[in-house]
C-alpha cells in the first residue's frame, strides 16, 4: 500500500511540475482567459502528492539529503527576513509574503527528499524538458498567427502574463537544457535536450525581448566555454544555431534594427528605462535602511 501510495504520488509530483512550467490553470485551454481561470492549478497535486507521500514514509524532518547542506544557510536568509519584516514600514504586507517565502522554502525542500529518488529527478527533469518545449511551442504559434512584424507583449496562458515572464523561463531553463545535451552520454536523452533547446532559443528570439536575448547569448556562450574539452559536442549544434538565427534576422530585419537600435536609448525604451529608475530607487532605500532593509515585498509601496 506505501508503494503504491508512493507511485501515484510521485505522478502527482510530476503533474504539478508540467502545470507550473507551462503556466497553464484551470480555464478553457483553447483561449485561456486569466480573469476566468485558477491560475494556481498546480498547487493541487503537488498537495496531493504531499500527503501521499507524507503517508507513505517517503518525506521525513529526520530523513537526510543532499541538499541538507544549505538548510543553515537557508534558515539565516528567513531569519533575516522575519527580523526585516518585524521593522517593516508596511508589516502587513511583508508578513504575508513572508508567509509565501517560508512556503516556497519548504516546497523546496520536499522537492529536495523527492528528489533523492533517481527516477524521480530523472523524471521531473523530462517532465519539465517536456513542459518547456510544450510552452515554446505554443510561444511560436502564438507570434506567427500575431505577426513578427509586431512587438509581442501577451500570450495566451493563465499564469504567464507576457512575454518578459515568458522569457524568464525560457532563460533559466535554455543553460540547463544545453548542459545536458551537452553531458548526457545516452544518445537519445542529449537529442531530446538539444532539440528543445533549439525551439527555446526559437521562442525567446520571436519574442524580441531585448534584456532576454541578451541573458540568452551569455548563458549559451558561458556554457560552451565551460566545456571547451566537449567542443564536439556542441560546435555543430552552435553552428546550426547562428545560420537559423542569421536566416531569422534577415527575414524581418526592420523589427531586429529597431529592437536593437533602441537597446541603450531610454527615450524609446521603456524597459530599460524602467530598470535605471529601479537601481536608482533600490540604491537610494540601501543606505537609508543598511542594516534591517525594507522588508519583503515592499518595494514596490517605498519606491
């Protein structure tokens, strides 16, 4: 029965990780409306699939990991937080999300005993290579049918909202994807990361996000050369890469000129303007509150 239990709650685990990827909830999955939808869907068989496994004796506080390294570190990081909030100028509000902080800390270290299960993070990481390549798949229709002519600022999911968001996500999983192409030595599972690499870096070009195509070319160079004795590895994936996206720069070069004209000029970039203005507020709050800070989630009400 725990085995059993164990099973179907590891499955649960894996739903809640294609649902949180992809960004997609409860609502009409043909034109998902945000308004209409449970943008939290995947909180629910990540629950399920904790107390399955809370019964099961797969989760325990006595049960070690290898992530116990960092439970001390982690538990400074919340300590300092809980005594910021205590001096917050706005205490509410930083109390509830430092309420949200503490709950992502304790999924991550659930994930963490999960995970400790080799077919299980073997799992999770095609679960989410899957998730990925499913939302970059979407993100390319989506700008083909709205026109590469246009600059893109929504998509049609439930929880991400536009396509900075979009390309967050795109970026933090782009490194991951190309480092196990790059290192896994079964041929088929190197394919697959490098394929849905391919269409990641694809969907994060159309979506003419200029801080992220500039994160996205860092990170692709500093995986490469962090593995110059694996050149044979990626040199032709590499080269693929840079005449796919020569082909896509010359067929809709007036929105690459524009999008790259105006990287560095505040005037017509209201992103990066943005930005300035934040590390310009961020610098003025540091020397005003050094030592206890501002408090969770209250920059946006002091700045």
């Amino acid at each position: 029965m725990q085995s059993d239990l164990a099973t179907f709650g590891g499955w649960c685990f894996l739903a809640g990780v294609f649902l949180m990827v992809t960004g997609d909830g409860l609502t009409n999955i043909n034109e998902p409306v945000a308004a209409l939808a449970w943008p939290w869907l995947y909180l629910l068989p990540f629950a399920v699939s904790l107390v399955l496994m809370a019964i099961a004796e797969r989760v325990s506080t006595r049960q070690p990991s290898r992530a116990a390294i960092v439970h001390a570190p982690l538990a400074a990081l919340l300590a300092v937080f809980a005594l910021s909030t205590l001096f917050s100028q706005d205490r509410m509000l930083s109390v509830r999300a430092l309420g949200y902080v503490m709950v992502i800390a304790a999924f991550w270290w659930y994930a963490a005993q999960l995970l400790e299960d080799r077919w299980l993070a073997e799992a999770t990481w095609l679960v989410a290579t899957l998730a990925v390549l499913e939302l970059a798949i979407r993100v390319i229709m989506w700008r083909l049918a709205e026109g590469l002519d246009q600059v893109s600022l929504h998509i049609g999911s439930v929880t991400w909202l536009g396509k900075l968001q979009v390309s967050w996500v795109f970026n933090l999983f782009a490194p991951l994807l190309l480092a196990r192409f790059i290192g896994d030595r079964r041929r088929s599972v190197a394919i697959v990361n490098g394929i849905a690499w391919a269409v990641v870096a694809a969907a994060n070009y159309l979506l003419f996000a200029r801080m992220a195509s500039l994160v996205f070319a860092i990170t692709t160079v500093a995986i490469c050369l962090l593995n110059l004795a694996y050149w044979r590895r990626w040199i032709a994936v590499m080269g693929v890469a840079v005449a796919g996206g020569a082909v896509m720069i010359a067929t809709n070069l007036r929105m690459v000129t524009f999008v790259a004209s105006t990287f560095f000029d505040r005037s017509q970039n209201s992103g990066i303007d943005l930005r300035l203005r934040i590390w310009d507020d961020a610098w003025r709050m540091f020397p005003a509150h050094p030592i206890l800070g501002i408090a969770v989630r209250t920059f946006d009400e002091i700045a």
